[in-house]
C-alpha cells in the first residue's frame, strides 16, 4: 500500500507507516526544517513539497492500483491545545488548515485516510471542528470512525491522548486497535541507559551509559551502542536554582517564593510549568517541553532532545536536524511512531 503524509513534521507517523509495511511516496511539510529532518531520515519515491499545502497540486502516484493508496497526517493542532486559550477559535486561521486535507483527499481519492489532531480538537468551538471535518468526508463518499488514542496503552512511555478520524472509501467502518499493554512504561525504563548529560549539553552523538535492561529500551537502541542529539537547553543559574527544589512530580508551587520574583502573580502558572517527571510513571506530555521547562527526573536540567525523542518512541538512529529549539519542536509536534504504526497495521489489516 502507498502513502502520502501531509503536514508531516518530522515524520513520526510516516516512520510508524513505514514500519507498519506501507510505501510513504509523497510528503508535504512547510517548515524548512522539519523538512530536513524528514529527508535526513527516508528516501522519498515522489520527494518532499516543502511549501505552503495550499500551494500543492497532486502528482500521479505509480503502483496505486497494486495495493491501494491511504492519506494521512495532522492539521496544525496548536490553536486546538488546551493550553491555547489565546487562539482557540474560529479566528485562527491555521485551524481551517484541514481543509486542505479533504482537498487534496478529495484530489486523489484514497482508499482510505487518517487525521490525526489533539484531543482539544473535541472541545474547540464546542466541537464544531469535527462536526465539519467528518461530515464533508461523509460527503465525498468515506465511511468514517473516529476515536481518541492514549499513547500509554500502546507502551509509549508517555501520558499523550491523540484524536483519529479514519475513512475507507468502499464502505468498510474501521475498527479502532485495542490497547496492547496493561502496565505502563515508565520514565526509567525510557532514559536509564541513556548519557548522563548536563546543563546546555551540546553533544550531538554519544555512547550509551549502560546497557539496556528493558523490552522499550531495546527496541529504541542504536545498534551501533550510541546515540544522537543530545542536546539541552542552557538554563540560567535562576531556572537551575528552581529546579533543586522540585521533587519528582511537582512543579513551580515547590519552588519557594523568593526565586519567584519576578512573576507578578504566581498562582497563575500553568500547572505543566516546572513539572520534573517522575522515575516509576509515565511521562506528562511531550508538547512545548521547552518553554515549559519539563525538567530531568533525577538530573537539575531539561530534558535533552533524545530523552524526550525516547519518550516519544523514536529510534535512537533517528537524526533531528536545525538548531536545539526547531528540534525540540519537531519532537514535540510529533505523533509517536510506535502509536502510528499500531493504527497503519490494523487498517493493512482491514
């Protein structure tokens, strides 16, 4: 089967595809370095349209009547998060962005799709985000399912509820894949073999710490026993000096007041500020980790770019390309690979 991915970041869904046994062909991806990144890391039949996907008219796709043909991949889904409230709206126009998705769906006609967007999505405009996506698919003749997706259950190690809308066009209604694993993967059992890092760490590739002693470790390693980007954030001694007070679990309400000054108001952080993940859970969300400083679980400093990559699911061998702050917002933009795959092998299934 053939897939085409648009807004494909980094390429967390065509590298869950890939492995699922699905020829990803064709991508679109506007930003010029998760467009990197993706090259970096596959080889494309019909190459990359790094542009504008309004801009984009599709090409002829050899080989489709062999096996079919499924379009995937996930609007923009920023002005749809639950911490957006500034942009959360009909206003955005990034939010509209999925009509270039049924565009280019209704262009080429697909056997099947899958939209992938935030849980938010539910809820943006009381829902009237879905209402419309669903009903113009129905329109163009897809039978369509939709269900939300908790990354946990499927031995990601990470707390990450994903929304999918998939449609077959013969007829046929989705059955959505059941949860694999009953207990979680945790923190440790993602970072324990990886290097022990410091603030502003700038390695691009190191060897592993130790060897791995779990079935997600292994899966993720590289098998030449090293790995890539690791790379921090360098915090200022303030940001640091927050840290040491944050136990596992907690955020910036344990940080004492007087490292807090220069906040007018406090109480009014975002509880996902200064959140410091804890060893034996899984991971909060891998979103905008920067800007919300997630912090090490056991180390005063951020989490590195391959951490939080693990805790996504990506391989170790996966290269992110562009400066720290576009890596670690193309991770974070991310939808785990091992997610995407378990999703593509029940729709080859069908």
């Amino acid at each position: 089967m053939i897939g085409i991915d648009l807004f494909s970041g980094a390429g967390g869904m065509s590298l869950g595809a890939e492995t699922a046994g699905i020829d990803v062909q064709q991508v679109i991806e506007s930003d010029k370095y998760a467009a990197a990144t993706y090259l970096a890391n596959n080889q494309l039949k019909h190459g990359m349209f790094n542009d504008d996907i309004r801009l984009f008219r599709p090409k002829k796709i050899a080989g489709r009547d062999n096996g079919g043909l499924v379009v995937f991949g996930g609007p923009p889904c920023q002005g749809f998060s639950t911490s957006n409230q500034r942009t959360r709206s009909l206003d955005n126009e990034n939010n509209w962005l999925f009509k270039e998705f049924i565009r280019v769906v209704n262009e080429y006609r697909p056997d099947w799709f899958i939209f992938e967007n935030v849980k938010g999505i539910l809820e943006t405009e009381n829902g009237v985000f879905v209402e419309q996506i669903v009903e113009q698919f129905q329109k163009l003749g897809y039978t369509v399912s939709s269900q939300l997706l908790d990354a946990t259950g499927f031995g990601i190690p990470q707390r990450r509820a994903r929304f999918f809308i998939v449609g077959n066009l013969q007829g046929k209604t989705f059955e959505f894949p059941l949860p694999t694993h009953k207990k979680a993967v945790t923190v440790a059992q993602a970072l324990n073999d990886l290097p022990i890092l410091s603030n502003g760490a700038s390695e691009c590739y190191l060897k592993y710490r130790k060897p791995a002693t779990n079935k997600y470790a292994k899966l993720l390693r590289n098998a030449d026993k090293g790995c890539f980007n690791n790379l921090v954030t360098r915090n200022g001694d303030l940001i640091i000096e927050r840290y040491k007070h944050i136990p596992q679990g907690g955020n910036w309400e344990n940080i004492p007041d007087r490292l807090m000054s220069n906040y007018t108001d406090k109480t009014r952080c975002h509880t996902g500020i200064y959140r410091r993940l804890e060893l034996n859970k899984p991971s909060v969300v891998i979103g905008n980790y920067r800007k919300n400083m997630l912090i090490h679980p056991t180390e005063a400093r951020g989490l590195s770019v391959r951490e939080a990559a693990r805790l996504q699911s990506f391989p170790d061998n996966f290269v992110f390309k562009g400066t720290i702050g576009f890596q670690q917002q193309q991770v974070g933009n991310a939808v785990p690979p091992l997610l995407a795959k378990v999703l593509f092998k029940k729709l080859l299934e069908s």
